[in-house]
C-alpha cells in the first residue's frame, strides 16, 4: 500500500510528502504516532520544499552581482 501511495504522491506533484512518507514508513517508531500528527509531518515537508524551492528561484532570477551564500541570505516575509 505505502509503495502506491507514494507514486500516487509524486504523480500529484507532491515529491517531499512522499520522500517524508518513506522516510516515516521505515522507522519502527513512527508507527505508533497518532496519524494526526504523521499527517503534520508530511504536510511540513511539502510546505518546507516548496518554501525551498520558491526562494532558490527567486534568487537565481534575481542575478545578483556578488551571488549569495544560504548563511547570508536573509529571508523575511511580510503580510500585507
């Protein structure tokens, strides 16, 4: 079952739920997490990823001058 959830994952464009979710299958002690909080887990991977992703983007398309090391990089978000 878990070998068909995971490519059905990553069919749906979801990589990081399920990297996380084979991660989680193959440690003994997550199975007896309460699946509310497996399910948190997987969504914070996701959400981490795109988060990742989003922000090597933006600093590729930026072309900055110097370049940036990921120490340096400040990331803040703002609400409007």
């Amino acid at each position: 079952m878990n070998e068909q959830s995971i490519e059905r994952l990553r069919t749906m464009r979801l990589s990081a739920m399920a990297e996380k979710l084979k991660e989680l299958s193959s440690q003994p002690k997550s199975y007896s997490l309460p699946w509310n909080d497996l399910l948190s887990m997987l969504i914070d991977a996701e959400y981490d990823s795109r988060g990742s992703k989003r922000i090597t983007s933006f600093l590729k398309k930026s072309r900055l001058k110097y370049g940036t090391a990921w120490e340096r990089a400040r990331v803040t978000s703002h609400v409007l």
